[in-house]
C-alpha cells in the first residue's frame, strides 16, 4: 500500500504540469460575445416571462450578476491551467452559498448549503470561485485594496493549513468534522467580545425560529377557514391560479399526490414514514435566488395529522450541472439525483428529507427536480453589509468548510502534498481574484449594454 507520504510526494510531481503559480494565471479580455452566448443558452429552456427578473437581478451589482453567471466562469476555469486533483466540487462555491442550517440532531452547524451546480471536478474549480468571489464582494463593500488582499491571503492560507491537518487525520476522523457553532462559542469563549457574542447569539436565534410555522405565517393567509398560500405574482403564484393554463409549464400542478409518491421513492424507508405522517394542503410556484431565476421552483405545505404541525417543502428544477460540458456528464442520469447525491457526499450532516423526482409533462418530456425543507432553521448571510472584521471571518469559515468537503470526497493527501508547505497558493489566489474580479467589472458592463 502507498504511504501518505509517498501520495503526497507524487502530488508534487504536478507543480511541473501546472505550477501553484500558473493558478493565479488570469488575463482580462474585454468585449467578450462568449458572454452573452453562455447566458442566452442557459435560459433557452428557462421561463421566458421570468428571464427579466433575472437580468434584472443580475444586474443590481457587479457582485449580483457573478452570483448569477457561474456558467461563465466555469468556461474560463476549462480554458485554464488545471491539476488531476477531482473532489465533489459545489461548482458554485462563491461566499454568499454557505450558511447555517440545523442537523439531525437539532444543532446548528455552518456549511455549503447550495448544490445545484455540484460535480466530480478539479480542487481548484472550488477555491478559485470561492476567493474570486471574496475580492469580487470586497470591492461591493468598498474595502481598501490591502483589506481585500489580507482577507483572500488568509482565507486561502486557511484551506491549504486545514488539507494538511485533514491529510494528518483518519478516514472516520475527517468524515465526522464539523463546524458546531455552539460548540465553537464554547471553545472560543474567553477570545469573544460580549459585542461578538451578542451578535452571535442573535444570529443563532434568528436561525432557529426560520423553521416551517415561520414559512407558513409568511406565505399563508386564512380565507373562509382555509389555510391558502398568498399570492404574489410573478413572485409566488399558487396553484389556484395556475389550474388549467399551459399544462406543460406546470407539469405536476395537478399531481401533488403522484409527485409526493416519486418523491419518497428517493428516501430511506423510515424517512418516507415520517412523510406519510403528513398531507398536502397547497402549492405554490416561487421565483427563487439570482442564478436560479427562471428554472421551476415550487413550495409545498403539508400539515400534519393535528392542526398546528406544519411542513413545507421545496421543490426545485433540477438540470445540468454548468461544469458537465467541461468535466464530464454526471454519473447519475436523472438530474435531481445528481444533486443530492452530491450533497450526501459533502454533507454528513444534512436536512433528513433531502430527495428527488423526475415527472413527466404534458408534451411527453421528462423534468427533474429535488427537494428539501424550504426553511429548517437555515440562515444566509449577507456578506454585503457585514462589517469588515465579519466579512474577514465569514471568509475564514467558508474556506475551511471547502477544505473539509474536498478532503472528505478526493484524495487529501495529494491535494495537501501539491499545495504544499510554502505560501506559493496563497500568492496565486490572491493574484487570480484580482485579475477575476477585473473580469467580471468587464463582463457585467458588457451585460448592462445587452441588456439595454
């Protein structure tokens, strides 16, 4: 058997293919049509009447329409100097995709929490998405230039220490790692201001009440006795007002039951138990996030047995990851599976009623989806309006939380052995965010004019 030495010892070898400073290698090109080409193809089969909310959203900053056009960077990552080193990437790792949300056991733990985009794929698709997006957010927060630097330099120093610890670790060891919060505020007490404790705190109880009666109290309404989802169109359209029009665009809007049953097909037995416990009050269509806009996006609310015991669901399109076309089609054919099945694989701790299911539409094609709880205790930072002492641990955070997830799905110990000792990656990353960030103020002006 080879030694882990030994493993990180060939990693080395790659430095001469792809050297740690050929990574940071970006040269900004302006006026690109690839650009709107890659867009324009993204949405052919989206919906057409939401297509201007997502410009629209996209455009609100050069931060917004980076969120909203991974399919561009995965195109230009292709093109540029890679390693063999293949991890369960997200594929869209940027920082406002991680999060808090509750494990199984009712803790709140920090993690990746979007996975739309996720894929077998190079380290590096990860972390230089990640750190483009930290300098990319910086310049949105009018951070000096040095604040900026410090913060990605850390955050990438952050992961190339924590792949080696995990290289250190056992199998079993690094598999069960995670970041408790409360155990952090424990373990951090006597270094934490009674300020930062506060605001912690604040932020831990905010997560805990956005649970399912919180979603029904937002998105519901009382109408003659009946509980009914309130409409808010194009946002939030229900189901009531869907009946009958373009069967085909809403394929399962006269099926909830039939959907249900595809749906708990996916999940273990005793999970599909606790389903059965539960029965479908409405459904609703709902524009979702930036990138996301135009795919269908559903909530469904269930309620339990006795009044009072709600349960809402989302159910969300699912198609092909961005970095398919560069890295290779998915393993698995139905696109929902794809996703959560990648999840599972970076989340050992996760939402108990994560599935998926494929319909058929009115026209005979098929339509993916997957489906999770819409809110189970999940809170999403806005790294926009932290403070900059925040925004510098948030970073921190996401970067080990991509180390742990690359470590737990690839060969750690190759990754940690390439990356090395030195602060030769932290340079590069520093490096490729800034050339990025340069490209993409080049890329949303050009979308700003296309758009006009």
């Amino acid at each position: 058997m080879i030694t882990t030495e030994e493993r990180k010892q060939e990693a080395k070898k790659y430095r001469k293919t792809t050297s740690r400073k050929a990574l940071g290698q970006w040269t900004v090109k302006t006026g690109r049509p690839e650009v709107e080409q890659l867009i324009r193809k993204q949405e052919q089969n989206r919906q057409k009447d939401l297509i201007p909310i997502r410009h629209e959203r996209m455009s609100a900053s050069p931060f917004s329409f980076f969120r909203g056009a991974a399919v561009i960077q995965a195109n230009d990552l292709a093109a540029s100097p890679g390693t063999p080193f293949r991890v369960q990437a997200c594929g869209d790792a940027h920082i406002s995709n991680f999060g808090i949300f509750a494990s199984p056991e009712r803790r709140l733990v920090f993690g990746i929490n979007d996975f739309d985009e996720t894929l077998p794929a190079p380290f590096e698709v990860d972390v230089k998405r990640l750190f483009a997006s930290l300098e990319i957010c910086g310049r949105q927060k009018g951070l000096p230039k040095a604040a900026r630097t410090d913060i990605v330099y850390s955050a990438a120093a952050l992961y190339r220490q924590s792949m080696s610890g995990f290289s250190d670790m056992g199998n079993m060891e690094v598999w069960y790692e995670h970041l408790d919060l409360e155990k952090q505020m424990k373990k951090k007490a006597d270094s934490i201001s009674d300020k930062q404790k506060k605001r912690i705190e604040a932020v831990i109880s905010k997560a805990l009440l956005k649970n399912s009666e919180r979603a029904v109290s937002k998105y519901t309404e009382t109408v003659d006795g009946r509980l009914r989802i309130k409409s808010n169109p194009p946002l939030i359209v229900p189901i009531r007002d869907l009946l009958g029009k373009d069967r085909d665009r809403f394929d399962f809007s006269h099926s909830i039951d039939e959907a249900l049953k595809i749906y708990k097909e996916s999940l273990p037995a005793g999970r599909r138990h606790l389903i059965d416990q539960y029965e479908p009050l409405e459904l609703a269509h709902k524009v979702v996030g930036v990138g996301s806009v135009g795919l269908k996006a559903w909530i469904l609310i269930l309620m339990g047995r006795e009044n009072g015991d709600p349960l809402v669901l989302q159910i969300k399109e699912a198609n092909h990851s961005v970095l398919e076309a560069y890295y290779g089609a998915s393993v698995y054919e139905k696109c929902g599976r794809r996703i959560v099945e990648g999840q599972q694989a970076i989340q050992n701790i996760g939402d108990i009623l994560l599935g998926w299911l494929r319909l058929k539409t009115a026209s005979g094609s098929n339509r993916d989806y997957y489906v999770r709880q819409l809110w189970d205790s999940k809170y999403s930072f806005d790294p926009e309006t932290l403070h900059e002492d925040a925004f510098d641990v948030l970073s921190r955070l996401c970067a080990w939380t991509l180390a742990h997830a690359h470590a737990k799905t690839g060969d750690r110990h190759a990754i940690a052995g390439y990356l090395g000792n030195s602060d030769a990656f932290e340079d590069a990353m520093v490096k490729y965010a800034f050339s990025y960030a340069d490209q993409n103020e080049a890329d949303y002006e050009m979308f700003l004019k296309l758009k006009k």
